[in-house]
C-alpha cells in the first residue's frame, strides 16, 4: 500500500474540513489551520480514504474490461428487501439512492427515516420533513429527518409508523411503498425480533410483503442488525469495512469455500464498490460515490456498473498434507515391525 505524501493529505484534510461545514449549513467556510484538521480528525481520515483509494489488490486483475450498467430487479426488490453496510464514506446511501429512482421510476413511494441528514441534503427525493411526529401516511416519497430526536425516540417513531402504515395498507393496499432506513443498527438492534415494544416493526418486516410493504438498511456495522431481521433482506451489498466482528459475520453469508478469502475483498474494496450477494449470485458493484455538494439532478445520471466477482477456493498446503501421509506411513511400518518382532 502506498503511503500519501503530507501535502497530498493536508489537501484532502482540507476538502473533508470544507465539506463538513457546508453539510452543517455554513454559508462560507474558511481554510482550517493544521491544527484544526489534526485536533478534527480529519487529518487521520484523510490520510485513511487517500491509502485505501491508493490501494492496488489482486482483486482487480479478476474484473472483465467492459462492464455492464447495473439496473434494479423491481419485483426482486419488493420480493426479498435490500441491505447495504460498510464503513463511513464508503458509498452506502449512494447504492441506495440510485435503487430509489428506480422504485420511484415506477411509481413505487419510497420513504426514508434519516438521522443522519444525508438524504434531504444529497438525494432526489424532494419533500422533507424534520421531527418525529407523523400524522398519517405520506402519498409522496419522502424523508423524514429525525436527526434531532434521541434514539428512543427514533426507535418509537419507527414503531408507530410501522403500525400506521401495516393499517392502512390492510384497509387501501392502492399504493405499494418501500422504506429505507439510515443507520439502521438504531432501529434494528440485535434482540429487537424478540422484544414486545418492537412488535409493530417485526410485523412489518414479517407481513409487510404481503401488503406490498417492502424496506432496505443501510448500516456501518453489518453485525449490529438483528439476524433475524438479516433473514428478510436478500439483496446485500457488503462494502470495505475493516471492523473484525463485521468481517466474522459477512463471511457466514458465503460459502464454506469463499470465506477465507472474502475477508481479505472486503479489506481491499475502494470507494464506491461492494460485493453483491443474492442467493448464488455474486459479483462486484462500482458506483461513482456522489460528492456532499453535488445537485439533486445530477444523481439521476450516475449509473452503478456490475463486473463478475471470482472468489477463489483456499489454497490447500500440500507440503502439510505430505508430511502428515509420511508420519502415519512411518508410523505404520512400526506397529507391523514391532507385530512381527514378538
């Protein structure tokens, strides 16, 4: 891996630095000092974003050279759900912004719960609405803005919308609607199928598409989400993450023969790319990651491509499996030898 020079990284610092302001509302932002980047972090995750981007790993040499454009499968989508985790900055929201225009395309209301303010600032969803208090279900896509709310609340926000809209499609069902859910280890924690003051929100994920309810999570921890509520998302995109209880769990999603080395793909993927897995089919996505400041229509022309994936079966250590033939021979000769000396 090759190591960014300090300008390289102060560069970088300073753009993450301006971004942030602008994403926090700040009109004019002014070069930060080096001291403001290195007490920020933003130095650290600079230097962090420049060394992956710098990062050439064996994966590249197993893509074709003419990818395909990727497209969302609709029926697929409402059948079996979408999720999508990596770290922070790695594309996430982006995958899942283009899989909203699509559902929109065909007149499918998508609904986003974002606490972290990156939908009402980057995607093509033009209403939003800021707190907790919803009054009746939304007949436009949407984003409810919950960022300034505490998790008990969001948690409570999701709850009730769940049984809101399970009601109201078991008495209309004239609209089919799918609900994204940001951050989504906060609604989703590991035990909340089990818990009663989450019983709305499992009926939903449970019954939901049998009301034409589907949802999608987008998430940095991949191990944090409930396993049970896993079962119901079919769709996965895993991006980088380098988190050792994430890397443990994804790796169960593949097989036995895969898992060695699926780790090491996750470790190695840069921004914008993640490893597809429905069912059998595996392969690799690319989506140009949309800048913080970039305009709402622009998103709509940024196209994801999809390149077959190879992942190889482990390399099996010959020389161990040699000497251990060898050691039960030599083990053998000497029972017989020792047989025939009595």
């Amino acid at each position: 891996m090759t190591m960014p020079k300090k300008t390289e990284i102060l560069e970088k610092a300073r753009q993450l630095f301006i971004e942030q302001g602008y994403r926090s509302g700040m009109q004019n932002v002014n070069s930060p000092e080096d001291s403001e980047l290195l007490e920020g972090g933003f130095y650290n995750q600079a230097m962090s974003e420049l060394m992956r981007n710098n990062h050439k790993s064996e994966i590249e040499s197993e893509f074709i050279a003419y990818p395909n454009e990727f497209s969302v499968d609709i029926a697929e989508a409402m059948k079996s759900g979408v999720f999508c985790s990596g770290t922070t900055g790695t594309g996430k929201s982006d995958i899942l912004m283009f899989v909203a225009n699509q559902l929109m395309k065909k007149e499918i209301l998508v609904v986003v719960f974002d606490g972290s303010q990156d939908w009402q600032n980057r995607s093509s969803i033009p209403h939003v609405q800021k707190g907790s208090y919803i009054a009746e279900i939304p007949q436009n896509n949407i984003v409810y803005d919950l960022s300034s709310v505490s998790v008990r609340t969001q948690q409570q926000t999701i709850e009730d919308f769940c049984r809101k809209i399970m009601q109201y499609q078991a008495e209309h069902h004239t609209q089919k609607f799918f609900i994204i859910f940001e951050e989504a280890h906060t609604y989703f924690p590991e035990g909340c199928m089990r818990a009663r003051r989450y019983e709305n929100t499992v009926r939903m994920m449970t019954q939901g598409r049998n009301f034409g309810i589907r949802f999608a999570c987008i998430t940095q921890f991949a191990s944090l989400i409930d396993k049970n509520a896993m079962r119901y998302m079919r769709q996965r995109y895993f991006g980088y993450t380098v988190e050792p209880n994430d890397l443990e769990y994804i790796q169960k999603f593949f097989s036995k023969e895969q898992t060695q080395t699926i780790a090491e793909k996750l470790k190695s993927l840069d921004v914008g790319s993640f490893i597809y897995l429905n069912g059998d089919k595996t392969q690799l996505i690319h989506i140009e990651p949309f800048e913080s400041n970039i305009h709402r229509e622009q998103i709509l022309s940024k196209i994801p491509h999809v390149e077959p994936l190879t992942l190889e079966k482990p390399k099996h250590d010959t020389s161990k499996a040699i000497a251990t033939l060898i050691t039960a021979f030599l083990w053998f000769i000497a029972i017989l030898y020792a047989i025939s000396a009595r």
